[in-house]
C-alpha cells in the first residue's frame, strides 16, 4: 500500500481541526485533513450555530401565545427558525469548505495503526504530526429506557415539537434548548441531579437564571436522580421516574424526554493499538501541550475532554503546535434569555482553594442602555483576590453577557486589578460593557 505523506495530518474538520490546518496550508505547509461527516464539525452543524439561530428566533417571539387561537407547540414559527438556522449553517459550511482549499481533504473514517499512520478507505496516510480533533456525541444515562430519550441532536432536527417535554440535566445544552423550546410553546420540565442548575458556574447566577426561566414556564426539579424512563402501554407517553431531593419517588410524564447530560468523547479507531492511552471516560490522556502517550500525535478539544467548547479546542490545536496560548483564561456562555457568561473562578472555587476574596455587583437595572432596551434582568460580578484586588473572576447573567465576558477574559489574562479595571480603563457610555467597570469598582472599595 502506498503512503501519502503530509507535514500536518488533522483527523475531524471541526474548531478544532480545520482552523489550524487552514492556518498551516496558508503558511505553505502540507495538510491533510479527514472529516468522516460534515465539515465544521459538531458546533457548526448540530450544536452552537443552530442552537445560536433558534436562540435568536426565540427571543423575538412574543411571551404570550401570537394569537389565542395559536396551538401550542408554535411549529410553523419552528420550522421557519429552522430554515433560516439551515440556511446559515449552509453558508457557514461553504465558508469552512473554502478555508480547507489549500488543505487535501479525505472525506471517511480514519484508523490509526500499530505503526502510526492512518488508514482512510483503503488509502495510507502519514505525517510529521498529527492531530486528533475528532469531537464529541451526546452522553446518555446508564438507565432502563434510556433508548426512549431523544438528543439535541434529534431536537435540532425535529420538523415539529412535541406539546410538552421533560429534560434530564441542568447544564448548558439542557438549559439552553429548554429556553428555546418554552419560547415556541413546549410545556417544559428540567430534572437536574445537583442542588442547582448550571453546577459549575458562580451560584448566585445560576440561581437567579432558575428563578427567571420559572417565571417564563419552565419548572425545574433540582436534586432529582432519575432512575429510568418507561413509556405507556398505549405508546403515547413517557415517564421519568426519579428520586427527590429528599428522597421520595416522583415521576414527570411527557410525549417526548430530552437527554442532555453532557457530552462524550469521540475518538479513532485504533488508538489502543498505537499506545494512545485513554482515561476512564474514554477521552484520550495528553500532557499539557496536547501530546498523547504516542510520541508526534495530538489531541486537542472534546477528544481529550479537558474543556469541551469550541474555542477551547481551536486554543489547544495552536498550544499544540507551538503557540504560546493561555488556556487558564478560558470564557464560557450559556445563550439563554437572559444569557449567561463567566470567565475564571467562583467563589466558591476560590474559597476551596484557600483563596480570601471580595466581590462587587452591579445590577442592570442601574444601566442606561439596559433600560433603553428593556432588558433590566441580570447583574455583573467581580470576583477579586482581597490581598492585592486581583480580578479573579467574572460572572454575569443578562443580556449579551456573552459580548461582555470577552473583556473580563482580557482584564483576567492581563492580571489586571479591580481598581484598574473600575477606575482607569473607561468604558464608553451608555453601554452594558460600563457594567463590568461598575461592579469591579464596587469590589475595589471592599478592598481593606
């Protein structure tokens, strides 16, 4: 069998892979890449976009029915969200497909062999390094009936809405098709196993989301184990059974049932044999620049499971190859209404860490421009260190907090202090951004 050899061979077109192949084409590198399915990977065809184009679409429904004679779900109004989200993805995909001119494509499903290389329909590949960015699929639960559940894979497909739906998970992807389903008049139920929805962002936030999202409809059961899901003699329903908070049986019945509990690792055939090791979630293991335990292969992004979000895994792809990128400093969002950011350590996370900390808040409701567009709900939160007022970390929930968390990535990677942040940088007005100066000045006079 001959061997086409490359300087860089990237296995998955997603975040993680075509955006450095494109890179190292254009600075006259030789690149293959393999994509087994769309290029774009995940995000760009069943995740962020189209879940970002139904969000959007969402937020300019009204919170009342259309008319009193609309039937709930709105599916017309649906399907129109989903052709536009169609249509963007499309574009989108063109423009991915453009990047990777410079590249050669091998559409297919990669092996990597005992020897190192790679196999794609009958053809042998090699190169100087390779790197696996091959993604992620939707996790379920090991539970009787877990095959009844659908995935957001299958919601983002779906050509019309079930009446009602009960989630399983209280995370990102859970919480952010929850709103969007509610705004096209799903009745919804959210079963989350933690005390609060959101576990890993600051609690207060999470709170306020949970309270604010009850208010639109959507209910919530924290603390819920869910056991299994059986469906009724007649076909028509199905039933989540759980265990409460405290302990008593309980059960939500729905048509459909969502199964958003996080996401797993997708990775190659063949790893075993070419002694990449992998953990017990089955992500592969790398050191800290993303190389696996076989010398000259990388893997960056959900493949490695460090942090499974596309910015994180085009981060790593660069790290891997040489940059110097910080990948402490890694921003997240959560595409609700309202929408949900963070960037760097809770409270709480500090407090583990044996952290003392002062914080600062400003509401939206104090801002102009947040009046002017009638969006009031939310707050901005400054974590800072209370030794040196370092900003530590920053948490908002209101609208466009995914805009506004960029410039608390900055202030954090540049170690900035809450005192420069609130006094000497000036933030235009009127603007949400003046928010963030608010609450880091507010967490510099808690400074002793």
């Amino acid at each position: 069998m001959d061997t086409i050899h490359s300087q860089l061979l990237v296995i998955g077109a997603g975040p993680g892979g075509y955006e450095i192949a494109a890179e190292q084409a254009a600075h006259g590198h030789s690149v293959t890449i393999i994509e087994r399915d769309l290029n774009g990977g995940t995000c760009l065809n069943r995740g962020c976009i189209p879940t970002k184009c139904l969000s959007d679409a969402a937020g300019q429904l009204p919170a009342a029915p259309p008319s009193e004679d609309t039937p709930r779900p709105y599916n017309d109004l649906w399907q129109k969200a989903r052709a536009k989200a169609d249509a963007v993805v499309d574009a989108l995909r063109d423009d991915v497909d453009a990047l990777l001119r410079g590249c050669r494509v091998v559409h297919g499903s990669a092996k990597i062999t005992p020897q190192g290389t790679v196999e794609v329909n009958g053809t042998e590949y090699s190169a100087d390094r390779i790197l696996i960015a091959t993604g992620s699929a939707p996790a379920t639960l090991d539970i009787p009936g877990a095959a009844l559940a659908i995935t957001s894979d299958d919601i983002l497909s779906a050509a019309t809405l079930p009446p009602a739906i009960a989630v399983i998970g209280g995370g990102v992807i859970a919480l952010e098709l929850a709103d969007i389903l509610g705004a096209f008049g799903v009745a919804v139920t959210v079963l989350e196993y933690c005390p609060e929805i959101l576990p890993a962002f600051e609690a207060d936030v999470a709170k306020r989301l949970r309270s604010t999202l009850s208010r639109r409809g959507i209910k919530f059961v924290v603390g819920a184990r869910v056991s299994a899901i059986c469906r009724d003699a007649d076909g028509g329903i199905l039933h989540v059974q759980y265990t409460d908070a405290k302990g008593r049986d309980a059960e939500v019945s729905a048509p459909a049932v969502l199964m958003a509990v996080g996401r797993r690792a997708v990775i190659p055939d063949g790893c075993a044999e070419a002694g990449i090791d992998t953990d017990r979630r089955g992500c592969i293991v790398t050191d800290d620049n993303f190389q696996t335990t076989r010398e000259g292969i990388y893997a960056v992004g959900d493949a490695n499971g460090k942090c499974m979000l596309a910015h994180a895994a085009t981060a790593q792809a660069h790290r891997a190859l040489g940059a110097d990128v910080d990948l402490s400093v890694m921003p997240s969002a959560v595409f609700t209404h309202p929408e949900v950011a963070m960037v760097g350590m809770t409270t709480e996370a500090c407090k583990n860490a044996g952290v003392a900390t002062v914080t600062g808040k400003a509401m939206y409701a104090s801002s102009g421009k947040a009046r002017a567009m009638g969006a009031t709900d939310g707050f901005v939160k400054v974590v800072a260190d209370a030794t040196d007022g370092r900003i530590l970390g920053v948490h908002i929930i209101g609208a466009h907090a995914s805009d506004i968390i960029d410039a608390a990535a900055v202030a954090i990677s540049a170690k900035m202090d809450a005192r420069t942040l609130g006094l000497r940088v000036i933030h235009a007005h009127p603007t949400l951004a003046e928010l963030l100066g608010q609450a880091a000045r507010a967490a510099a006079q808690n400074l002793a």
